[in-house]
C-alpha cells in the first residue's frame, strides 16, 4: 500500500501523495464517527500491533486508478447502534475528509462491518 502517486504537475514541481497517507486520513475520519469501535485489521496486522508496531491503517485498503480513489474500510460497531446509518455517515465523513485534504475524487467508500462490540464500559 506504500505507493506514491502524482496527483498534480505545478509550476514549482509535483505532488505525490502515498496511498498510506489517503487511509490514515480515511482512519482518522471514520474512528470520529460515533458507534464505531475500533477498525479492524487482517491478522498479520492484529500481530504487529500486538508487538508494539500500531498501524493507523488497519483495517484499510486504498486502490487509486489515475486520480480516483476507491477505499475499503474493515469496522467493528458498538451494538445497539444502527449500522446502515454509521455506515452512510462513515461513508460521508471519509469521503469529505479524503477530497478536501488531497484534491483527489473519491468514487467509492466500501464499508465492511466486521464486528460488533458487545461489551459495555463503565463511565
């Protein structure tokens, strides 16, 4: 996931933004959302960060064909929430977060509930 893309040709020089950097912003929008618990990673993933390597892009794929971005975010919901709709504001949130940071068209923010959080923390 750590390729490099040139989104622009300025005057001064180009800009290259990695596909890392489009799925911590995609992180970082989706974890804001109320009802979303944690994202949630590939095993190999769950691994590093149990040895003290935390990856802010768990739980995500960035595929980016010209200046379109498709992202897959793997989450896990608290229960009780409805689902379809932190999905839709999840949806809303990382594709708003990705276009204004980085200029790039989101054509897609695929959603994939993986998990519900059944436990219940004390305030």
């Amino acid at each position: 996931m750590a390729e490099n893309r040139t989104i622009d040709a300025l005057k001064h020089g180009k800009v290259n933004i990695a596909d890392d950097v489009i799925g911590v912003i995609g992180s970082i929008a989706a974890s804001e959302i109320e009802g979303i618990k944690a994202l949630s990673g590939t095993f190999s993933e769950e691994v590093m960060e149990i040895i003290g390597k935390k990856s802010f892009n768990k739980g995500i794929h960035v595929e980016m064909i010209d200046e379109k971005v498709t992202i897959d975010l793997s989450v896990v919901v608290d229960y009780g929430t409805k689902i379809h709709e932190i999905a839709k504001k999840v949806q809303e949130s990382v594709k708003l977060a990705i276009e204004s940071m980085t200029g790039l068209e989101v054509i897609a923010v695929n959603v994939l509930v993986e998990g519900i959080n059944t436990k219940i923390e004390s305030k």
